[in-house]
C-alpha cells in the first residue's frame, strides 16, 4: 500500500484483526450472523413498522361509532342542508357520511363495491391492530465488559511502598487515563499491569487471562509502549517494523503492508530508511508506539504517549487511538497533561503516593471543575515558595 492511499484507509482493518468485529467477545462476529453482535437498530423496524400502523386506530378507539349511528345524523341534516357529491368527514366519530339523493345513491354502490372486495382486508387490519403493542421504549444499551482488572495490588521497593493496595476496571472500547505527580507510582503500576513487574500481592487479568498464571495468552493481546524506550536503534524504522511484526507471528506481506499503513498515519514515510538512533525523541516515539500497534492488539497500555510530541503528532496519535477503540480496542495511557487527558480519556484515575485517591468516568471525576483542579487539590495543593526572596536579587 502506498502512503498516498494510507491515509484513506483504517490502519486496523486488517485481514486477521477479526476481533474488532466481534462486539461480545463470544469468538463471532456480526458477520457471521449470531445476532449476539449486531446492535444495529435498523433491526427493529419490524416492531417500529407495526406500531406506525397502529396510528391509524389508537387516535379513534375510544371515539369509533357504528354505522347506525352515522346515518340517522346524516339524514337530520339532508332537509336543511344543500346534499354535496363525494363525502363529508364527522369531526366527532371520524368516519364518512352519506351524501343524499342521486349522490347518496351513487356512493351506496361504491361503497358496496368496496365492502366485497375488502371484507376480509378490513378484518385482518382490525384483528392486526387490536393485536401489535406499542413498544414502551427501546432497550437498555448493555454495559461493556470488562477487559482489564486489578484486586489489591502491591509492590514495594525495599520500604517504599510504590503501588498500595490498587484495584482498576477498564471496560472495553474505553480511553482510560492514569495521572499523578512525579513519582506516585503510575508507571510501576502500568508495569505491573503489563506484566514487567512482579507484584508482591495482588491480581492482573487481561480478558480473563491471569497476567502471570497464563502470560502468554494475556501478553499476546496486548501492545505496551514502556516508559522508558527501549529501542533498537540501529535498525532502520521499516527494520524495526517489520522486526516487530514477525516477532508476533506476522507473515512478510502483512508485516510490510501494515508498516506503510502506520508510517503514513505516523507521518514518518520519509524517515523509515534511516537509523532509529537518528531519529529526535518525538520521532523515536512515534516509532515505537507504530511498533505497539502493529499486531492490532485488543488491550494498549502506554506510558506517557505524548511526552516530548508535538501539537500535530499528538493530535494524529489521538485520532488514531479514538478510531482504535471506536473499533472495540482499550487504551490504558498515563501522561503529566491533565488537558490532554481530559480531552481524550473516556474515565480516569489518580494516583497519589501509590493509593488511588479518585477513579471512575471523566465526570464523576473531576466534577464541576477542571481535571487539573481536582488533581491539584488530592495532590495537596500548590505550594507557595514564600522563603525564595532572594530569587529576585538578579546576579551580575
């Protein structure tokens, strides 16, 4: 695929990446007709269909009368009135009335006429109408499972306890971020998380897969960006690429085709035949969050994506992470830009000195105010340098 038609294209509709599809997790897709998938809500047209027939009679139920009741009126009036051709509608029962004379005579044949050939319409259609129910309202839209879960999670580094006793959901097709101040535990969590780290009590599962009970199936579907880059940089960025690509099981024409679909979203076509060591921290970034995504995995967990990102390349990496998980993906990320994170994330949560002080949807969140406002005050608030006069006492 050429970069000039990657851009059109979704970089995750992929041959083999069938899991998008499949919105119950159950191994099927919505193709494949189970019906368990497809929350389509043409679907319902049949029910919607019955019940704007039934407008025709729930106006006038309570209101219909009989033909005896028509004609008597009709012929009350045909001594004072001037009798018209066609016929009359009865605002009070919402039925026809009988013209008079000649016209009377005329519309009596049709209206036999159309008696013989609708009698047995006209009594289907009733039957029909006293039957179909109006639906009350439409279904509740099920919750998303949840894909990735923490019970009591703890790490400790000597006597520093790096990650207390944290428990996270993250539901699927979800943008969830982790912030915190430097050093509250956010990436060792994420390691933990991913499996890099060993917790010394506690539990992962990543879609029912226990993180260190069964790794590989866990690992296998998941794509982790680390903090700290850990690059093989000697490698040209379409070297590195394809490396990534064959190391989880991807042929050559998949791996090659799928690193031009990402080069392009990435903006790095032109960078692919040069050294990783030569790229800035941005582009080795960009690079290594490509590398990630490669494999269409269902679960990404990302350590500070945009640090050191410019305002265009962060932009196109929040595009490409919404259609992710508009596809049913996850994104675990952590980042310092409370902005970003509000803007982005879907839920959220924050971690102070390893405790998680607060944790749910943006909103629960952060309230009425600002994500930075809510982060600050758990923080302990900003501290005011009232003894630093001398920092105004320019030297020189």
């Amino acid at each position: 695929m050429s970069a000039g038609t990657a851009g059109s294209d979704d970089v995750y509709s992929t041959s083999d990446a069938t899991w998008t599809a499949d919105a119950d997790d159950d191994g099927t897709t919505a193709a494949q007709g189970t019906g368990d998938d497809d929350h389509d809500d043409t679907g319902d047209t049949g029910a919607y269909g019955a019940s704007a027939g039934d407008d025709m009679t729930d106006d006038r139920t309570g209101s219909e009368t009989t033909g005896a009741d028509v004609l008597p009126a009709a012929s009350a009036t045909s001594t004072t009135t001037q009798p018209r051709q066609g016929k009359k509608r009865d605002k009070r029962s919402g039925r026809a009335t009988r013209p008079q004379g000649s016209a009377a005579r005329a519309a009596a044949e049709d209206d036999a006429q159309e008696a013989r050939a609708g009698s047995g319409t006209s009594a289907s259609a009733s039957a029909g109408a006293s039957t179909t129910k109006r639906p009350t309202g439409r279904p509740n839209v099920p919750q998303q499972p949840v894909v990735l879960r923490a019970d009591g999670l703890v790490k400790r580094y000597g006597q520093t306890l790096a990650v207390d006793d944290v428990d996270v959901e993250i539901r699927k097709g979800s943008i969830f971020g982790v912030v915190g101040p430097n050093g509250a535990g956010k990436t060792t969590t994420l390691s933990v998380l991913t499996g890099l780290l060993r917790p010394d009590a506690g539990t992962v599962t990543v879609l029912d897969h226990d993180v260190w009970a069964d790794p590989t199936a866990a690992k296998r579907a998941m794509g982790v960006l680390p903090d700290r880059l850990r690059l093989f940089d000697r490698l040209t960025g379409a070297q590195m690429l394809f490396y990534s690509a064959t190391l989880r099981g991807l042929d050559g024409k998949t791996a090659r085709s799928r690193s031009a679909d990402l080069a392009a979203a990435f903006g790095l076509g032109d960078a692919l035949g040069r050294p990783v060591a030569d790229y800035s921290m941005g582009m080795a970034k960009k690079i290594a969050l490509a590398a990630t995504l490669i494999h269409s995995p269902r679960v990404l967990v990302l350590d500070e994506p945009f640090e050191s990102v410019d305002p265009v390349s962060a932009t196109t990496i929040t595009d490409i992470l919404r259609r992710y998980t508009a596809g049913g993906g996850t994104v675990v990320l952590s980042s310092h830009s409370m902005e970003l994170v509000q803007r982005t994330c879907d839920s959220v949560a924050i971690i102070v000195g390893g405790k998680v002080l607060a944790a749910g949807t943006m909103a629960q969140v952060r309230g009425r105010r600002s994500l930075e406002d809510k982060f600050v005050e758990l923080a302990g608030g900003r501290p005011v340098a009232e003894s630093m006069e001398w920092l105004h006492s320019f030297s020189g």
